[in-house]
C-alpha cells in the first residue's frame, strides 16, 4: 500500500511537472525593441510602418575636431510608407530645440512609446576637410 502511495504520488509530480513545462512553452515571448538606424535603404518596420531617409538637405553640425560658437543643425528628408504605399514626407532638423519634437513624431509614426526612445542622432558627423557621401548617413535611434 505505501509503495502504490509513493508511486501514485511520484506520478502526480511528474504530471505536474509536465503540465507547467508545457504551458511554459506556450506563453509567447515579449519581442523587446532595441536600437535601429534609417537609413536609404533600411529601417524598422513597426504597425506596418516604415520609415526611409530619402535625403540630407543640409549638415552644418560643427565638425568633429572643431571648436564652434554654434553647434549647428541638419536637416533630412524623410518618406513614411504605410499599408502599401508612401503615406508622408517630413523634415526633420537634428538641432537641440527640436529633440523632443522629432521623438514625438518618430514615435508616433512607427507606433512606439516616446518615452522608450532615448536619442535620434544623425551620423556620420561631419569632419574637418572630409566631404561625406550622402549615401553614408543614417539616423540612429537609440531605445532605452
């Protein structure tokens, strides 16, 4: 009688065990959003929107190596394509008075939380005597 009891109970724990491996598995892993660039070619494709950078208007960011009164700003062209078609074009200036505003645009139009997205910054930056092939930038936007 005590080993059917032992038996009965060893195979109630193994059932158990079973039962939660089993809906371990099911649960569905939470997709985390991590950091991403814009660029000509790439971007994040988030709630069917994606977002392309169609072209530098202007880059008059201080040079790297350089010591400026002013830091300067760029402006981007960037082209939104939603549901199968281009839907907006929007100027985006990479200037200090606009952080707030490019991230709440960026957010709303890729379906983001503002609050998770950390910085947008345009790279490469510009250096002293080097022309910078447009084809090279890219927006970085970097996800806390």
């Amino acid at each position: 009688m005590l080993r059917l009891f032992k038996r009965s109970n060893l195979a109630l724990l193994m059932l158990c065990l079973c039962a939660l491996s089993a809906s371990a598995q099911k649960k569905k892993k939470k997709t985390s959003l991590r950091d991403f660039s814009i660029t000509y070619k790439t971007t994040l494709k988030k709630s069917g929107a994606q977002v392309f950078l169609k072209e530098v208007i202007s880059d008059s960011r201080c040079p790297e190596g350089s010591e400026c009164i002013w830091a300067g700003e760029a402006e981007v062209l960037v082209s939104v394509y939603k549901n199968g078609k281009w839907t907006d074009e929007k100027i985006i200036t990479f200037a200090a008075k606009n952080i707030d505003e490019n991230k709440t645009w960026l957010a709303e139009t890729l379906s983001i939380p503002v609050e998770k997205i950390k910085s947008l910054s345009l790279l490469p930056r510009p250096k002293s005597g080097v022309k910078t092939s447009p084809k090279s930038y890219s927006i970085f936007v970097d996800i806390q």
